[in-house]
C-alpha cells in the first residue's frame, strides 16, 4: 500500500517465470503498473494472433501545395476597391455566378486580385450558408484561375447557390466564362 511516508514500493514482476524485484518512487510506480499492464495485454494478444506485427513507418514526404494556396496578395480586401470593380467593370453573367472584371493599371501588381460575394439579400439572416458559398467560390476559382490572364481585379458574386451546390458545379461555369473572357 502507497502512504505519504513510503518513498518507494518494490514490485515483484514474474517474466518467463523469474521474479524480478525493483524500486519505484510514487510516480513511477503507476507509469511501470500501466506500463507492465500494457506490455503483458501486448504479449496475450500477440499469442492470441489478434496483432500482427506493424511495417516500419516510411518517412513523410513533403508536399509542395504552391499551385494550391490562395495568397492573401491575390484577395481584393478593400470595400473601396470592391465597390469600384462593381461600379466600373462589366458584368459576365451565368447562372450561378456574375463576374465583374476591370484592368489594372500596367504599373500595379501582375497578379489578379479576387473579391468573392454573397449577397445578404439572397441568403437572409443565414451567416453559416453565405460563409460556405464564399468557400465554394473560393474553391471554384482556385481550380479554374490559370484561365484567366493576369492584370485583372475580379469581384465574383454568387447569384443562385443552393444548400447542395457543389464547387465542380461553380467550377464549370467559371470554366465557360473564364474561356469567353481570355478570348475576347
């Protein structure tokens, strides 16, 4: 029995049928009884046949995600900036998105710039619906940007999306419209 006054516990351990006898201070005391405990379920299970022996683990091998991130350099955060893609660009519309597009000044930064927006309207009172269409937007258009040529603030806007659209859904008809905007 463990008191405050006891500094350590000897502990007979039966392996292969030879009693071993060791000294424990209080904390190590429970780590060896969890430790022998899992050692000895290990062993019965490994006669039983229930665990079968582990592959060694392969090193993990790191993942180059550049074509897949979306840079906080390639987002259109500015309401000025939105609001003005919005009042000077023209509209290419489909069924579940519009896209307004405005060149940028040569001077300015190569890369396109992109806001994406789900009107409250459309979606009243459901933050959870608008945050998951501007995801899907935000998927869509990462899949399908290489269409585009580069110089271009880009405001996307979702105009018909339901609870069960899926980002391939978005992604073709940002597919068709990126195809007619590069060949103009």
């Amino acid at each position: 029995m463990l008191d405050g006054k006891i500094n350590y516990v000897i502990i007979k351990h039966l392996q292969l049928g030879v009693y071993h006898e060791k000294r424990y201070n209080k904390n190590q005391y429970f780590k060896a009884q969890a430790k022998a405990w899992l050692q000895a379920q290990d062993a019965y299970e490994k006669r039983q046949g229930h665990i079968k022996p582990q592959a060694p683990k392969r090193p993990q091998k790191t993942i180059c995600l550049m074509g897949y991130l979306f840079p906080s350099k390639e987002r259109l955060k500015n309401s000025d900036a939105i609001k003005a893609v919005l009042d000077q660009a023209r509209p290419f519309r489909g069924k579940l998105v519009n896209i307004y597009l405005v060149k940028r000044p040569a001077g300015s930064c190569t890369c396109n710039r992109v806001a994406f927006l789900v009107r409250k309207a459309l979606y009243n009172k459901k933050l959870v619906l608008r945050n998951r269409f501007k995801r899907v937007l935000r998927e869509a258009y990462r899949h399908t940007r290489h269409l585009l040529p580069e110089g271009y603030d880009i405001a996307i806007m979702a105009m018909c999306l339901k609870k069960d659209t899926k980002s391939t859904n978005v992604q073709k008809e940002l597919d068709d419209i990126f195809k007619k905007i590069s060949k103009k």
